[in-house]
C-alpha cells in the first residue's frame, strides 16, 4: 500500500488470471469451458433427439451426407445434419479449451487434467459414431457413443470446476460410486432403447399386471433396468443422507441429484404410459446426462474454507502484503 491508504491499481492479470493475452477482454478460460460443457451437454440431448426420431441413418454416410457437404433439406436429414454440426463445433471447443488450460494454467491440475482429457475422449466419440454409422448403428455402439459422450461431459465439468476454483479436488468416494451407477443405468437404457425392450411390458410399475416378469430376453432387460432404477432410487436418497455430515454445499447437490432422479423416473414412466413419444424420450435422457452432470460435480468434493475467497480478494490480498 502507498502512504495514504491509496490502494495500487489492480493488474489486469490479476483481475482475469485465467484469460491469455489472444482472447477478447470478455473471455477468459472458464467463460470457455462454461461453453464446451454446455455445448457438450446439448449434444448429448441432440443425440437423444436423433435417436429417437429414428434419424440415425439418415445421412448413411460420414462424413458427408450423401455424398454431399450439404444435406437435402429433409426432416429427418437436418436433424442428424445439425448432430454432425453441433458434433464437429464441439471437437473445436474442445481443442481450444485443452490449448488454453496448457499454454496458461499448467499449475492447475484439475483444470488442465479435465480439458486434456476430453481431447481423445471427444475423438473416440466422433470415431465410434463414425463407426455405427457404417455398421447401422448396432446397438453395442450406440451405447459406447453415449458412454464417451458421458465421460467428455464428465472431463470437462472436472476441468469447469478447477478453473472457478483454485484447490485440489478431493474425491468424494459415495457421489463417486453413485455417478458410476448412474452411468451404467444410462447405458443399460441404451441397450433398453436399442434393442426394442422399452415397451416390453406396457404397464408401469407393474409388469404386465404382475411383480414377476416373463422369462423372455426383452422383458428380462426392461425388468433389470427397473430393478436398477430403484436400488438407484435408495442409493441417492442414502446419499442425501451421508450428505449431512459435509455442509449445505453437498446437501444442496445430492438434493438436486435427487429431485432430478425422480423427474427421470416418472418421465421414464411416461415413456411407458405414452408408448415411447419422441418428447418423453429425449426428456429421459436430457435428465439422465443432468443427474450425471450434479453427481461428478459432488464427487469432486466440497470447496475447502480457502476456495471461498474469490480470486480478485486473494489478489488484492497478495497486492496488500507485498
């Protein structure tokens, strides 16, 4: 400080420590990775919107559709078109985010760990989507597809949360667990979905009026999956519970995570009730990738006392002490 109590002016490094000297004053890089996880997050949706319109194959080759670089202008068309689209200014974001956090911020590890690796997470996506494309779209694919997509989602959310917050994570090894199961719930759906099992029974929560299904294959996935809806279901509200002991921060989250999961059960019974309509499906799936997206931001830990000052408090501090 100057004689007189006049305060320095305060850098402009220090006002956006995260935003490289190439970037607009209004951009820094968690202002880029809030966008990545967003635009991955929609294409998550938008995938679930292709599938379940039946426009998978719509463009039956890749990269180009028909072989042309613009689509006819089909219904069925655009909406795989503008999943290709929204695909290719993903891998794009995804790239400059993972630029950024090496070239400024190789001392963060969170940040700089979740933005690299959602590089070869994003490619194995484009390359297996690629692939069923090729293929018609099996359905082991299928599910491997939104399994990368998930763990692109995941990669960036941990990168998201190192860039607003200056800490090591700390690994929260219940929303860990839970996030896992989640993840396997979703790609058991996939297969569900992909393999026609999802009006196995047309009854919900019953099976065809009964507790106990029939021994077909079909009917035994649909019934597996519900059953792994419900331990589910006990699991969260257990976590809700554990939550407790870990402030408002964890119980705010795990609550969330909880009221999410309850929407996704009934808008997964209402795929039932409403013989698989387009809107209730994606709807299933948009909250799906949600209640995955709160679990990882739970398992990463809560903020540490530390986190609390925001970063122009811990550089006017650094300014005052010097």
């Amino acid at each position: 400080m100057e004689d007189g109590g006049a305060s320095l002016p305060f850098p402009t490094e220090l006002q956006a420590p995260g935003r490289p000297r190439w970037l607009p004053l209004a951009l820094d890089v968690r202002h880029l990775l809030m966008a990545t996880t967003a635009a991955v997050y929609a294409l998550v949706v938008l995938g679930g919107v292709v599938r379940a319109t039946g426009a998978s194959l719509a463009c039956p080759d890749w990269p180009l559709c028909g072989d042309s670089i613009l689509p006819p202008l089909e219904r069925l068309v655009l909406i795989e078109y503008a999943h290709r689209v929204l695909a290719a200014l993903v891998g794009v974001l995804v790239l400059a985010s993972a630029a950024v956090a090496l070239r400024r911020h190789r001392h963060r590890r969170a940040l700089v760990v979740g933005a690299v690796a959602a590089v070869p997470l994003v490619m194995a996506q484009a390359l297996i989507g690629r692939e069923a494309v090729e293929r018609e779209m099996p359905a082991p694919l299928r599910a491997a597809h939104l399994a990368m997509a998930l763990l692109t989602l995941a990669s960036l959310i941990m990168a998201t949360v190192g860039a607003w917050h200056m800490y090591r994570p700390r690994w929260a090894w219940g929303p860990a667990l839970a996030a896992l199961g989640v993840l396997a719930l979703n790609l058991m759906g996939s297969f569900v979905a992909n393999l026609g099992a999802g009006l196995a029974y047309g009854d919900w929560p019953l099976f065809a009026g009964k507790l106990v299904p029939s021994s077909h294959h079909l009917g035994q996935l649909h019934y597996a999956h519900r059953l792994f809806a419900a331990a589910m279901g006990v699991g969260l509200v257990a976590l809700v519970w554990q939550a407790r002991r870990h402030g408002r921060w964890a119980i705010g989250l795990g609550i969330l995570a909880l009221l999410l999961y309850l929407a996704q059960v009934m808008v997964g019974a209402a795929n039932v009730w409403l013989r698989l309509a387009t809107p209730a499906r994606v709807a299933h799936l948009a909250l799906a990738a949600a209640v995955w997206g709160v679990l990882v931001v739970m398992a990463l830990g809560t903020p540490s006392p530390a986190v609390k000052e925001g970063g122009g408090a811990r550089a006017r501090r650094l300014i005052a002490n010097r």
